[in-house]
C-alpha cells in the first residue's frame, strides 16, 4: 500500500510519542470467574463497548475531558500501519495532537461496530472495525475524506472502571480527498477551527428518504429524489454497484428493497453548508428469505433547492454486505483475504460429530467438480493452540480442497462452536482424543480414499497430531507446518522468564483445577496481549499480532482467553517423544524464524521412517499462518509431497 506524506504527518501528529514514557505493569493474578455462557462478565462487556464508542462520540463532539477520560494514564498507541509512529503517550499528549487536526473538519463522524470483547479478570481486549469520515468544504475535489478501519484494543481495570489502554489501528481501505488533513491542521494553524453546527434545512427531506424505506414505500421513497440523482458506494465489495446514476437506476436497485423489512437508527450532523448533511446510522433489515442483514453506515447527503436529495455517498461495512446480501458471499474460505477463493469450485460443508459425548461442529471442504461416486485423497487440518477452525485451518484446509482434497478442520471440545466445559482449556489429552474422532468421522466417509488419508498440524497442534499419529495407523502420512514442538524442559527453559516462572504457573493451574471442582467456575486469563504478562501469550511489540489484529485473525470466533487450568498439560507435554513412536512417512515445513525451530530438529532427528523438512526461512510464524505468500508457497510444497510429486 502507497503510504503518502499527509497520511504521514497526520498520524505523526495523531500518535507522536514520548519514547521516555513507561506504563506501569500490573502483574497480579486477580482474573475474572466466568461461567462458561460468560453471563458473569456481560456488565465488563457492556461497559467496555460504551467506553469505546464514548471514546469516538465525544471526539466528534470535541469534548476532549470526556476523551481524556476514557484513557489510562499511559496508552500504547500504534498507527504505524499508516506510516505513523507507535509508543506510549499520556492522555494529554494523545489528545493534543488530536486538536492539532480534527477541528479543522468542519465534521468528523466516527461509525464504531463489530465489537468482539474478552474479558480476563481486570484485563480485557476488545477488536471493532469502524468507519470514520472527515468533512471539510473545499472549492475543488472532494469534501470528504472517509477511511474504513479496524482497532485492536486493550483496557484496564482501574478502582471498577474500564480504563483503554492500547490502541492499533489497520486501514482496510480510504477513499475521497486526501488532502483534507494537510488542509485541516493548516486551518487549526490558522485559527479557522469552524464551530459545530446544530441544526440543517436537508435533515427533513433526508428524514423523508427513511421514512419512506421503513414504510416500503417505493414511490414515496423516488419522490425524495431528484431525476439526476447519483448514490455513490466507495465500499462496495466486487460484484455489486459502486454507482448508481439517475432514477431508473434508483428504482432498479431499491425494487427489491422494499421487500425486506428494515429499520434505521440515525443521527444527523449538520455542515456550514445548509444543503448538505451528514448522517450516521445502522440498520436492521431483514431480507425477503428472512436473513438479518444488519449493517452500518456513514451518509452524505446533499439537497438541491426544491428539497430533493440529488447527490449521496453511503460508506458502509463491505464484509457485512458480502455475508448478509443477498447473492453475495465472502471472498475467501477464511477470516481474511487468503486462501481458497469462494469461486474456486471448493464446497464447504458444516458437519458436526461425536467425540466422547461432546459434539464437535466442523467444516468439509470438497473439491472443485466434486463428484458423490467418486473416491478423493483426503486430510485433517488442525492449527495452532487455541485457535477456531476459522483461522488458519481453515487457510490451509480450503487450499488442499482446491487442489483434489476432502480436507476437515474442526473446534476442539470447549473451543469455537463446538460443545464442551470448561471452555478454552489446553489439554493435550483432549485434543488428542479430538483428533482420532475426526479421523473416526473422515475414514468413514464414503467419498474419502483410506489409503490416502492424512494428518496436517499448524503450529501447536502438530503435537498433538503427531502423538494422535503415532496412536493411530489410520493417518497414514503426518504433515507438520510451522510446527511448534516442545517438552518439559524446552517449555521451562521458555517460561521460566514468566511472572513466577514455571512453577508458579503449574501452581496456578492446579489451584484453577481445585476451584473448577469446587465452584464449577474457571478462572482466566488473556490468551493473547500486547500489555499483560500474566496472558498466556505476551510479547509486546506486535509479536501475537494474529490473534489480536481484526485485519488478520481477532474477532468474535476466536475467544481470546485462556483457562488458567490448561498451565499443567501445557507445560508438561513432550510433543518431541512421539517421534520414536511414529512409522508412517512424515513432512515438516518451517522457518528458522518460527516457534521453537530447534524443537523441530530434535523431532526430525528422533523420526525412525521415511521423512523430509523444508526450511521457508524468510517468513516468520505467523506469516505462515495467513500471509497469501507465505501460505501458498508452504501449502504447493504439502501438495507435491502428498501427491508425490
């Protein structure tokens, strides 16, 4: 992505940093007890979505105290997606370098939703996409500048309030007149910071053009436009209208909406201009096969003199549009824009099945030109420790459909949609078990050719798919990528470094087994943090990026938690064991920049049967994971190996 000088010096000023200040850290266990439907932490949940759209509302309002407060004393700002800088900040210094440019807008309008929360104690992060527009009337080009974004976030609990504490921005994508910035802190430079205005002559013919959709009224909905009217839709996925021109167009397009019931929650913000009005609303619509389509939206509406609208511009959620709109699907078989394209031929099924009386819900990819009498290669595809199907599995499982597998990933018990209490418990005994279910449930599908059935690990679990290869001669070939492969003394030489070190973990996890036992409630801790070092996965810096970035794999399928009782087999697994144990021909692929590489050379070396490794060294672990590049290059050397090429 072009990074241009005004998206520069715009997020210099949104997030220049203090490189001196600190946060301080707050290393006790204290985590929150949450029943597994998590109803104990609904009040954490509600409050920390008000405190984030509090956080947006009043920075459109310009009330820069009420901002202010919604931050902890020290927050980690990163904008460096867009070229800016990253680091901690005081409020303060936060909040000043935002009066350096939004009031030079005549209007900013933040649309905050999507707001997927996990609550651990007095720590909590929260993933939210939003779209924000910035206006500014100028004498050419456009007047508006709108971005579509996604925030990965963290709070903490300060005396029982919700305090932020972290913030990163990823762009998804940007359209108008980007000189609007350079243009808008030259203005607060200037002293020309224009007021906030309260009231528009367009609100009544816009209230109009609700009006008349709630109603379903088509020709009363027409009246409120001009003949010449334009809606331009700068969002828009591929395979629906970026423009429509003129009022057969209108007609054409909205027909079929006034079919769906629907229902809009608004609210206007007027400009200097008293023909044109910006209005952020959501809406509940249900379509005419009876599915929700619940979307959000900015508006910019401009009326002429006979109190028609004659020109608007509808930013809204394009992903929300793809899995809600009619004849529109996603793009990809996964939660980003990576792996088998949706037009590829692949067919996903949801299946479900039995492992030791929990039911295990799961994806069947089959491949293109599949045929019911017809016999395929087949694959279980597993990723990395607690991770849902949705992320990489399913990367990696729609890949090999693509090219001629019947491939199943699946939730562990207690993960993603699959039944199971407590919840988000890393147990190798468990998924172990889950494993040979799924081999149960795939060998005995019809089309599935036995002899060519075939274990794929990501990350974690392929040592759990080794051992569940070693136990089981029905995997006949073993694939491991960016493995992550340990024993007891590589996991303390690890976490020894941890908040009370290993001990002190294996402590925690017994006494989180005693309170389960007791109370039939768990306690948890974050699976993944850039601040907290009692989460189970903290690395600041970006590290556990994955997990937590809404542009990659954070978002309300994956639960960012972590049963404090899964310390124990964690730590006491030796995945490196099962080597000696296995004979059926096994294919590594992983990066010396990966998770544990040497773990893996001891595995290798411990392999008394047919094997091969290769080394992807220029790509890290989670690059592995999602990146297109990186995936595709690991996925065509597991594709020539299985199909021995």
């Amino acid at each position: 992505m072009k990074r241009h000088l005004y998206t520069a010096v715009l997020l210099s000023l949104l997030v220049s940093c203090n490189n001196n200040s600190n946060t301080a850290t707050d290393t006790k266990n204290n985590v929150t007890m949450l029943t597994p439907d998590k109803t104990e932490s609904n009040k954490d949940h509600d409050a920390i979505e008000a405190l984030a759209t509090t956080l947006f509302v009043q920075t459109d309002n310009r009330n820069w105290e009420a901002v202010k407060n919604t931050m902890a004393d020290s927050v980690y700002v990163d904008y460096t997606a867009l070229g800016g800088d990253s680091g901690f900040k005081t409020p303060d210094e936060i909040v000043h370098g935002w009066q350096a440019l939004l009031p030079g807008f005549e209007r900013t309008v933040h649309q905050p939703h999507n707001f997927a929360i996990w609550v651990a104690g007095d720590r909590a992060t929260a993933t939210l996409d939003a779209i924000a527009t910035h206006y500014l009337e100028v004498p050419e080009g456009d007047n508006f500048w709108t971005v579509f974004v996604g925030y990965d976030t963290e709070y903490i609990q300060e005396n029982g309030v919700w305090k932020l504490a972290r913030i990163d921005l990823s762009l998804y994508e940007q359209h108008g007149n980007t000189n609007l910035p350079m243009l808008a802190m030259q203005r607060v430079k200037n002293g020309q910071i224009p007021s906030l205005k309260g009231e528009s002559s367009a609100r009544e013919a816009v209230e109009k053009f609700f009006q008349a959709l709630e109603a379903r009224n088509l020709h009363a909905f027409l009246e409120t436009l001009t003949e010449d009217i334009v809606q331009d839709m700068p969002f828009a996925p591929a395979n629906f209208p970026k423009k429509l021109s003129g009022l057969d167009a209108m007609k054409k397009q909205y027909t079929g909406v006034m079919d769906y019931t629907q229902q809009y929650q608004r609210e206007y913000f007027p400009t200097q201009d008293p023909h044109t009005v910006l209005v952020k609303f959501s809406g509940t619509i249900t379509t005419s096969a009876g599915k929700p389509y619940n979307n959000f939206y900015i508006g910019i509406y401009t009326i002429d003199d006979s109190g028609q609208i004659s020109h608007f511009v509808e930013n809204f959620n394009p992903n929300i549009l793809l899995n809600g709109w009619p004849g529109l699907q996603p793009e990809n078989y996964s939660v980003h824009k990576a792996g088998a394209g949706t037009e590829s031929g692949v067919t996903l099924n949801e299946v479900s099945f039995n492992s030791n009386g929990v039911t295990l819900k799961g994806h069947l990819f089959l491949p293109p030109g599949f045929r019911d009498t017809q016999k395929y290669p087949a694959a279980i595809v597993t990723g990395s420790w607690t991770s849902v199907k949705e992320q990489m599995p399913d990367e990696y499982a729609s890949l090999l459909a693509r090219d001629g597998f019947i491939s199943l990933t699946f939730d562990f018990t207690g993960f993603g949609e699959s039944e199971g209490q407590p919840r988000q418990v890393e147990d190798y005994n468990l998924k172990i078990s889950d494993i040979k279910a799924a081999v149960d449930f795939l060998s005995g599908h019809k089309n599935v050719r036995e002899e060519q059935l075939s274990g794929l690990g990501v990350c974690a679990s392929s040592g759990y798919m080794a051992h569940a290869t070693a136990r089981d001669q029905r995997i006949r070939k073993l694939v491991l990528v960016a493995p992550w492969l340990h024993n007891p003394e590589i996991a303390r030489n690890i976490y020894d470094f941890r908040p009370g070190g290993t001990e002190g973990l294996l402590k925690a996890a017994r006494e989180a087994k005693e309170q389960y036992a007791e109370t039939g409630e768990m306690p948890y801790v974050l699976a993944a943090s850039e601040l907290d070092p009692l989460s189970a996965m903290y690395v600041p810096e970006n590290v556990f990026d994955y997990y937590l970035n809404p542009a990659k794999a954070a978002g309300a399928l994956y639960d960012n938690r972590f049963a404090v009782s899964s310390w124990e087999p964690w730590l006491t697994f030796d995945a490196i064991s099962s080597a000696s144990q296995i004979n059926q021909p096994v294919f590594i692929v992983h990066s010396e920049s990966g998770a544990v590489p040497q773990g893996a050379r001891d595995f290798y070396e411990k392999l008394k049967g047919e094997k091969d490794i290769v080394w992807l060294n220029e790509y890290n672990q989670q690059q592995l994971y999602f990146e297109k590049q990186a995936v595709n290059l690991a996925i065509d050397e597991v594709v020539a190996y299985l199909k021995g090429r």
